[in-house]
C-alpha cells in the first residue's frame, strides 16, 4: 500500500510507530527521532490494560530541513 507521498506542503518519505510503558519514555523516544526527520504529524494514544498503561505514537516523516 502506497502512503500519500505529501501532507501538509511537505513530502512523506515514511512513518514510525512508537511504543512505550511510561509517557516519559515515550516522549525520549519521540525527541530521539525528532533528531533525525522533521515530523509532519502525529498522533499519540495511550491504553491500560488491567492496571497496566501503554503508550504510543505515530509519525508520518519528511527529510530534516537545514
């Protein structure tokens, strides 16, 4: 399945899903990758399960811009 090739003006080269059991860890994973592509969008979600809470993103990616 083809991803829209642009989103808001800028052109998606790929997106990434994120996982993690504390929002702190979440949000160390999510700056680790702001280092490597610009974000286009995202979209954060969290889910407890019998006590247990999770945390994810997803990103649609662009090339970092200088």
């Amino acid at each position: 399945m083809d991803i829209m090739k642009k989103f808001r003006g800028k052109e998606v080269i790929g997106w990434r899903g994120l996982e993690a059991s504390t929002l702190n860890e979440l949000m160390q994973k999510t700056n680790k990758l702001m280092e490597e592509f610009d974000f286009i969008d995202t979209q954060y979600s969290s889910h407890t399960y019998r006590n247990a809470s999770s945390y994810s993103v997803i990103v649609l990616l662009a090339e970092k811009e200088d």
